[in-house]
C-alpha cells in the first residue's frame, strides 16, 4: 500500500477547483451566488472505527455527528445529509439510532446509497451545510500573538473506548459511542477565529496541523488542557494524542475572548522550526493517530483532508 500521503497528492492534482481548497481543509466550501455552501464526507469502516458487537444505533449517531462536527469547525449549519450504507443483519438499529441523531440534531436525510458486501462493512455519509460567516474558517489563518482555545476536556473517548472494549462497568461511554458536534459554539466563533478546526485524530496532531497550514508554531501548556475530572493522572500525555473528542480547536487574536466556554491552551508563535510546541519544546514521538500506521481498533472518523 502506498499509503495516505501518497494517495491525497494523487488527489490533490486532481482537485483544482477553489473550493476543494487544495485539500488542505476539513471540507469544501462552494460559493452559489449569495449562499456559500460546506460540504464533507467521512467514512467509518468495521474494526476501525467501532467495535465487534457495538450498537449499530451508536455506530448510526456517530457517523451523522462526525460529519456535523466538520461542519462545526466551519461555523456552518446543516442543510442535510447524504448517506453510504452497508447491508447488514443490524439495519433496523441503525434505522433508528439515524432517526434518534437526526432529530437530535435537526437535520433531514436527503438520500445515499446502499451495497451489500461479503467482507467488511463501512458506512459513508456527506453533510451539506450553510456558512453562517463569510470567510469560512480554515486551518491556515493562525498568525503570530494569537491565543490557542479549546472548547472542551479531550480524554472522555478515549475513556468510554476502553470501557466499551474492556466491559469495564459504570464508565460513562456516551463521549466515544455518541459524540457532540459543537454547532452553536462554531456558529459563535466563525467570525473571529483566525483559525479553526474540530479535534478527531488527537489534540496534538490536529495542533500541529493547524501551525503546519498556517506556517507558524502552535505553543501549548499541558497544564492548561482541560480533562475529565475521572481520568487518571497517568492517562493525561494519552489524553492528548488519542482524539476522538470533536471539541473545536480555535486561534482568536489575543484582544479577543471567545463568546462561548472555552479553555486558552497556548498562544501562536511565530514559525519556530516546527509546528508544534508542548510546554516550550517540539514534542516527541506520535503526535496522534496515523491512518498509515494504525495501532488497532482505535474509533478515529478521519477525513481525506486529514490523512497527511
């Protein structure tokens, strides 16, 4: 297998259009006279993204919440979704778990596809969305001075994956089986971001991903991260590499606070050599999760534009 990188600069000559923006984003941002619209679709795959045996009404939620959250980085707001999905003995809970998110959520099924397959599962799904501001936040607007926010802990998923994996009794599981896309909070902060995105594959990958498309460092402060009051002190460097969290990640210029809870992590340096700082030097060792190079069934929903 080649590998990722490889095939996204296959992709990336491809993607000549403006509003794939060089794939170098979480979504497409289509502009149709006065309405500007964010498209994104991600898939989840069996054994990869959720576990032997695991609830398909999960897996349904999951897969519309994953897609809403990229939509979320962009301040955007559903319009509806489109759905890839394959055959199976657990169609009628995924039926329902799907109804449960969409109401949840207040977005319609406008149509998909459906296959049968004899190997492994996987399910796809687009979401369309409606920028609420224009520009539409990207990875690549973070400038020196900026703070660095974070709108909520990381750590609950990685929680919930080992308890729903281990049968680990009274562990709330609902941050990795159902995950929250913060809307009302990207709507919020759309207008004054300089830069921002959702956190899937780990706060630090995702960091660095954000200083690497804007060309400067992101200096973070451990200490300053938020995380889950039950989480182990010995599980908080994991914490910050494991993902799965869908918190936004967002730079504000410093005279600015963000009009929704959240938490300052770090401020943005100039270009310092590399992408990424923790606690005032480079970190070492997986920044977070590489589909080239899984470590096993780990719940990650990642998108083309992430696999760097």
């Amino acid at each position: 297998m080649a590998g990722e990188a490889t095939f996204v600069a296959l992709m990336r000559a491809l993607a000549c259009d403006p509003a794939a923006r060089g794939l170098n984003d979480d979504v497409a941002v289509l502009d149709l006279g006065d309405t500007t619209l964010v498209i994104t679709h991600d898939m989840m795959v069996e054994g990869v993204h959720w576990l032997p045996g695991q609830d398909a009404a999960d897996i349904a939620w999951k897969l519309l919440a994953t897609n809403l959250s990229d939509l979320a980085a962009k301040g955007a707001q559903p319009l509806g979704v489109l759905l890839g999905y394959t055959l199976g003995a657990d169609d009628a809970r995924f039926a329902a778990g799907l109804h449960e998110a969409l109401d949840a959520f207040g977005v319609p099924l406008l149509g998909g596809d459906t296959v049968a397959s004899p190997g492994v599962r996987s399910h796809g799904l687009t979401a369309i969305g409606r920028a609420t501001h224009v520009p539409v936040p990207s990875r690549s607007g973070a400038r020196p001075g900026d703070r660095v926010w974070i709108t909520g802990p990381v750590g609950a998923a990685m929680q919930g994956f080992a308890a729903l994996r281990d049968g680990t009794p009274g562990v709330d599981t609902r941050a990795f089986r159902r995950p929250q896309p913060r809307l009302a909070q990207g709507i919020a902060l759309a207008p004054l971001a300089s830069a921002m995105m959702d956190i899937s594959d780990g706060l630090l990958i995702d960091a660095a991903r954000i200083g690497a498309a804007s060309g400067v460092t992101l200096a973070l402060e451990s200490a300053a991260v938020p995380l889950p009051a039950t989480l182990p002190a010995d599980q908080a460097a994991a914490a910050l590499r494991w993902g799965d969290d869908y918190e936004l990640l967002v730079t504000l210029p410093a005279d600015v606070a963000p009009p929704c809870p959240a938490f300052a992590i770090g401020m943005v340096l100039a270009d310092a050599g590399a992408p990424l700082w923790l606690d005032g030097a480079p970190p070492t060792g997986p920044l977070g999760y590489d589909h080239d190079h899984p470590p096993g069934l780990t719940g990650r929903n990642e998108t083309l534009a992430d696999r760097e």
